[in-house]
C-alpha cells in the first residue's frame, strides 16, 4: 500500500500543528475583505518623490557597505576559529567542545538583539550595525567552515605531516585550498542575507537606506516611501543576480 499508516499519522501530525498555528497566530483570511483600505493606502504612493534620490543612493551604497564589513570581518575572524571547532584539526577535545559551544551561542542570538545592545551602548550609526552582523556571521561562519574542514580530505593533510611539516602549517595549507571555493560561495550567500539584515537594523537606527525607509514611513511621507523601496528592490536583485553569478564561476 502505497500510503503507509506511518505517512498517515505523519500528515496529521502536521495539520494539527497547522491549525493550532492558525488559532496562536490569528490567521483569518476575511480580513482581506477590506482590501480596498490597502489601495487606497497604496495610491498615496505614487508619484515617487526623486528629489531625495542623491540622498537614498548615498544611503544604499552605506547599507552596501554595512553588509560587506560585518562580512569580511565574519569570515575573516571565524577561519582560524573553524580549525578549533573542527574535530580533525582542534588541538584538544576540551578546546573544540568548548568552541562548539561559544559558537552555538553567538550563532544563537540574532543581529537584531547585537544591534540593540551595540546602538544602545556605541550610539545610533551603522558602526555598532556592523559589529552586529560581524558577530552574528562568526558564529554561523565558525559551523560552516569548520564542518567543510572535517569533510576535507585528509590526503594531502598526511603527505605535509610526513614530510615533517608543522601541525598548523599542515592544516593550513592541504585544508584551506580544498575548501575556499566552497567557503566563497558561502560568503557571497552570507552577503546577501547580510544586506537583508542591514535594512532590519536601520529601522533601530543602524543607517542605510532602511532607517530612511523607516523615518519616510514614520512621517507619512508615502512618495519618499515607494522610491526606497524601489531601490531596496533594485539593490537587492541586482546582489542576488552578481553573488550568484560569482558562486557558479567560483564552484
């Protein structure tokens, strides 16, 4: 019997979880009865505002950057990191649990509550938003890369050793050649998420084009509104397109 009594409880298992959703979440479709409010709300929309364009394309170009920085410096911090948290090249099991752990942690509290901490603390700007995104990526590129170290061949790794190459030197140079193509294609996938996250953060005051998306709302300035987020459409394909031409030329 091609339906299992197993796939049976499977499937109502996930439609009571949907419904009990649904009743948490106060999911009522009839409420898109007053649809026409939203047109009406959208039309103040238009037409967009380009006056303020020199300024938006100056903030864009600020998330751009927020997004790159928290970045590189993820990366750039979590490579020597990974080889601790990665159990074929950690100096000790206490030392690679103990980095699991911390990496776990930081992976686990999301940019926006560093962001909260860092623009309390530092002040409103997008330097605490890109701490913020550096020290959430350690931790997700701390995982990603230490688990391509331990799925590395070991090979070359044992042809250094033998030849009386250093531990670290051996794990350096036979590990990281074999992985980067893969870690690359990994930053350009943290990137864009990291231009997502940099529009999050500008609504608490992190800078870039978010926190004017966010001011132009506030202040019901709806034309300002539909050019930022044309812009933020534009930017963001434009990234997605560029990363994943790259990622393919890079694999």
């Amino acid at each position: 019997m091609w339906f299992k009594k197993s796939n049976f409880i499977i499937v109502l298992i996930v439609l009571v979880l949907i419904y009990f959703s649904m009743r948490i979440t106060e999911f009522d479709l009839s409420k898109f009865r007053d649809f026409r409010n939203m047109i009406d709300f959208l039309s103040q929309w238009w037409p967009m505002d380009f006056s303020k364009l020199p300024g938006m394309v100056e903030d864009t170009f600020e998330t751009l950057a927020m997004a790159f920085l928290g970045s590189v410096f993820g990366l750039l911090i979590a490579l020597p990191i990974s080889f601790i948290a990665a159990r074929n090249t950690a100096p000790s099991k206490s030392l690679f649990h103990f980095t699991r752990v911390a990496l776990s942690f930081v992976r686990s509290i999301p940019e926006i509550v560093f962001g909260l901490i860092l623009l309390t603390t530092l002040g409103l700007g997008p330097f605490p938003a890109v701490i913020a995104i550096m020290f959430h990526n350690v931790g997700v590129f701390g995982k990603l890369v230490s688990e391509l170290i331990e799925a590395a061949d070991p090979g070359p790794q044992e042809a250094m050793r033998a030849v009386g190459a250093k531990k670290w030197l051996a794990n350096l140079f036979s590990i990281l050649p074999q992985i980067w193509p893969n870690v690359l294609s990994q930053f350009f996938y943290r990137f864009e998420v990291a231009i997502r996250t940099s529009l999050i953060l500008g609504f608490i005051g992190g800078g870039g084009i978010g926190q004017r998306l966010f001011n132009d709302f506030k202040t019901f300035q709806y034309s300002s509104v539909s050019l930022d987020v044309l812009i933020i459409m534009i930017m963001v394909i434009a990234i997605d397109f560029l990363a994943s031409t790259i990622r393919n030329r890079v694999i």
